[in-house]
C-alpha cells in the first residue's frame, strides 16, 4: 500500500453503537484464589472519579449511574486527594456536619465527608500480585475497611499511582459468599461517638 493513499470511508448505519471497556470477566473465586483476580485494575477499568466542590447528592448519582460505591476525588487528574464512599454520603459524619454547621444536607459537598488521602489505608501491588483472596479478606477485616487500594511503587520515569481497588462487597460477588467488614475506630473522638 502507498503510503500517501487515502484509506477508504464509509458512512455510519443506523444503531452503530460506541466501544465499551471491556474488563475481564469477573468469574468465581475461592479464598486461595490469586487476589489479582478480585482486584479492580485501573489499567482496564476507568477510574470513577468526582470534584470535591461536587455536592453529595451529585456525587451520589454519580455512584448509582456508574455502578460503584466510591469514587476518587480528584482536583486535577491524575492527582488523587482522597476518595468518598456511599457509606460517607449517608454517614454519621454528613449528618454531624449538618447539626454542627445547621446547614442543610443538600448543601453540603464531597469535600466536607471524603476520607483524604493521608487517611487511606493501601498494599503495595507486588504484595497483591503473590496474595490469595483469603489474605485480602483477612486485610480488609483487620483495617476495618471496605475498600483497599492497590498501589504501585515509583518507576524510574513514573511516581507512585494507585493501580487497582480491592472491595469487600466485590470479592463477595465473586466468593458466592457475605464478607463481613466491622468498621475501626482510628481515633479516640470516633471511640467516644461510637460508645454514645
């Protein structure tokens, strides 16, 4: 072929569609499964994200079209800031917000419940790449997390990025099975409310 030609067009019929990702398909795990296979790659899969200016309920209709329950809030791609949960939208925390600053729930934003990201708990991906499914389950129980991210270590050429999430109600999809995840206390203030 020359290469000067020009390629041959056509035009679009009726019902042609637009290209979707295609993850892998998510089949059934055991709990001695690689945990590869339960983990979210963001190599595959768009990360859901959201502006922390975003309202809540926004950002909550956001999580129902996308079909996750957490989203990475984000300021400026691809820099992560923290991430926000469907548990943080309907938490004790917007509802404390709410009594604190008498405002109205619908008032408030993703920026006034997210966990930031000095807060998150991560595993390191080479860590992830060798475990089981079983130790995943085991380390969500023990940070009391529903969500674990996945991070890849600084490259030469590249810094540290989140390569993947992990979530409990996810490796129960594929388990066939309930994962209970009994959320931690991380500070004495939580300790107090949850005893009150």
């Amino acid at each position: 072929m020359n290469q000067t030609t020009a390629l041959a067009s056509f035009r679009l019929a009726p019902g042609t569609g637009v290209a979707q990702t295609e993850p892998r398909a998510n089949g059934r795990v055991s709990l001695d499964s690689p945990a590869l296979e339960v983990m979210t790659d963001l190599t595959q899969v768009k990360a859901a994200t959201t502006h922390p200016a975003t309202l809540l309920r926004l950002a909550e209709q956001a999580m129902i079209y996308l079909g996750v329950r957490m989203l990475f809030v984000v300021t400026q791609m691809p820099a992560i800031e923290g991430l926000i949960t469907y548990t943080d939208v309907h938490g004790d925390k917007a509802m404390r917000i709410v009594s604190e600053r008498n405002a109205h729930y619908n008032d408030l934003c993703v920026a006034d419940v997210m966990t930031p990201l000095s807060a998150l708990d991560a595993i390191d991906y080479d860590r992830v790449a060798t475990a089981t499914v079983g130790q995943m389950v085991a380390t969500l129980q023990y940070v009391g997390r529903q969500h674990m991210l996945v991070v890849e270590a600084a490259r030469a050429a590249s810094p540290a990025r989140v390569r993947g999430v992990i979530s409990r109600a996810q490796i129960a999809r594929q388990l066939g099975a309930a994962v209970e995840v009994s959320p931690i206390a991380n500070s004495f203030s939580e300790i107090n409310r949850a005893l009150s």
